[in-house]
C-alpha cells in the first residue's frame, strides 16, 4: 500500500462512517414518529423481527453460514422469558429452582443467555460442516428444539404461554402503557442493532468477512476460521434471543410459531428482500413482510403465494435486495 493510498483509503471510510450516521439518524426519527401515524404494536412487532433479521444478517451475510434453523433462537429465548415473567420457577428432576416472577428487563436477559447457551450447543455441532450440510444441520437441531418446545411441560404444549405480565422496566418503568412499552422496544432495537454495526465494523467483523471471501487463506494467515464461526454464531444466537424474548413481553405469549422452521424460512425472505450483507436491508425488508402478513391477512393462505411473487419480483429486479440496490445505484453506504 502506498502513501496516496492510505489517505484516500481513509476519506473512503470516513465518508462510509457519515453515511451510516445519517441513514441511522433518519431511521431512529421516523421510528419515533411513527407511532402517531401507524399502529404501534404493528411497529413493535415489526421492529422484533428487523432485529431478528439483523441478527440473522450477521451470520449469513457477514460469515457466509447460511441457517435454516435461526428460529430455534427465536422460539427459545420466548418461551424461556415469558415462563420466567410468569412463573420463574423450573423442575429439574428432583430439582426444584424457584425464583419467582421476573421483571421483564430480567426475563428478557435470562431468554438472552438461554439463547447464547444453546447457540454455543448447536453451533459447535453445525459448524463442523459447510455450505448446505450445515444448513440442514441447523435445521435438524431446530426441528429437535421445536419438538422439545412441543413436549415439555414448562411450554405447554400448542396452548404456549398466554397471559405473560408486562411488569415494569427497572422497577418504575411501566410498560402496560402502549406507548411506554413502544419506546422501550425501540431503545432494545437500537442497542442490538447498535451492537451489531460495531461487530461488523470491528477486527472481528474483518477476520469475519475474509473468512467468508477466502477461509483457506484466512486459515493460512493465522485465523482459527471455526472458532470465529462458532463466535459469531453465539453472537448471532444472542441477538436472536434478544428479539424473541422482547416480543414475548410485548404480545404477552410465547408459542410454537416462533421456533417453527417456516419461522426460518420467512428471516431468510426478510433478509434478501432487504439486501443481504447490508446493514439496513434487513430492517426495510423486516417491515415489508411483517406489513404483507398484517394488512393481507383477509386472503388466507394467498398470502404465501403473494409473499411467493414479491420475492421472485425482488429477486429479478432487485438482484442485490432493495436497499443493496438503492445503495449501488447511488454509490452509497447503506
């Protein structure tokens, strides 16, 4: 690398940086106003599932793993916060644990590390392989963890956990108050989304993306290429957990939907419709199913058809996803 090249590799970060910034600024107003104009358990939803895109992003985008199974994450960390917000109590065997109803900041953090937990499980098992062995790995794993969420008591089978207390945020802050509760979710989506931009823009997000352009050379430098794999797939899986325990307090159940592999399947949808291996595709894209499910709900079934058409429509028009292209054609960092 020469002299010249250096700065002008700075002025090309530094003008990266700023666009970020401003597309960031842009994004937390509208999401702050947007609550007088559209429903806002509609937003709250919506924004669960664009950290959950996010988080899925990380992985696929990022470090090239594609998961079938990210839902796993999903379902678990929910059912995990929300039986923790209601009961806290678990029966292991003999072993009885008794902690009592959370909070909900508490319940979500314990779904969270729940969530890492079994991403640290399944991640040393699935990423012994690559390409499509380890995506039908991921799968398998989520189709036990469904079955598990199926039979185990705590769960309650196809009824889930219905009637979960919103309780009150550190203690003062309550979040039965629609609005209250809209806010607080948007805070915990900015903190993810938040920590995933840094990951991304780290050394670590670095070794990531060689790994995912040439792991061969990456390991030939140096790289212990599964351990950054398994590394960001916790991550991934911690993220993941975020978004479903909050959504858990925020819908007031946790069920067997949200660790169904079609779960799976509908992140991997947000995610390319957005822009895969964008920082803020998977947001719009997030939006754009969760608004397609909502407001087409009167078709039935047709709206899996209609989902159907839209991605192929996206995929042929927009090769790079919706925001991938916005940001080619514009020259900008998106």
């Amino acid at each position: 690398m020469t002299a010249a090249t250096i700065p002008a590799s700075a002025a090309l970060d530094a003008k990266k940086r700023r666009e970020e910034q401003i597309a960031f600024v842009v994004m937390v107003a509208l999401l702050c106003i947007a609550p007088a104009m559209i429903y806002p358990f509609f937003l709250m939803q919506a924004l669960c599932f664009a950290l959950f895109a996010c988080a899925f992003n990380l992985l696929i985008g990022y470090v090239g793993l594609l998961s079938f199974g990210h839902a796993m994450f999903l379902g678990w960390a929910g059912y995990i916060s929300a039986h923790m917000a209601k009961v806290g109590t678990f029966a292991l065997g003999p072993l009885v644990l008794n902690f009592g109803p959370q909070g909900p900041v508490t319940a979500i953090l314990i779904g969270v590390a729940g969530s890492a937990l079994l991403g640290v499980v399944t991640g040393a098992l699935a990423i012994r392989r690559q390409g499509i062995y380890f995506a039908m790995i991921t799968l398998a794993l989520s189709q036990m963890i469904y079955f598990f969420c199926l039979q185990a008591p705590f769960t309650h089978g196809e009824d889930g956990i219905q009637g979960v207390p919103q309780g009150k945020a550190f203690g003062f802050i309550d979040l039965s108050n629609q609005m209250t509760m809209y806010f607080f979710v948007l805070a915990v989506f900015v903190v993810g989304f938040l920590v995933i931009h840094r990951i991304i823009n780290s050394p670590f997000g670095d070794v990531l993306k060689s790994i995912r352009e040439n792991e061969p050379r990456a390991i030939s430098l140096g790289y212990k290429a599964d351990q950054y794999k398994l590394a960001a797939f916790v991550m991934s899986a911690a993220l993941v957990g975020l978004a479903g325990a909050t959504k858990s307090i925020v819908a007031q159940n946790a069920s067997l939907t949200d660790v169904h592999f079609s779960m799976s399947g509908e992140v991997v949808l947000m995610t390319l419709v957005g822009g895969l291996g964008t920082i803020f595709g998977p947001i719009v894209g997030a939006f754009i199913i969760v608004a397609m499910q909502n407001y087409l709900a009167g078709f039935g079934q047709w709206v899996t058809v209609i989902q159907g058409v839209i991605f192929v429509a996206c995929v042929l028009a927009f090769r790079r996803g919706i925001v991938g292209e916005i940001a080619h054609r514009f020259g900008i960092s998106l």
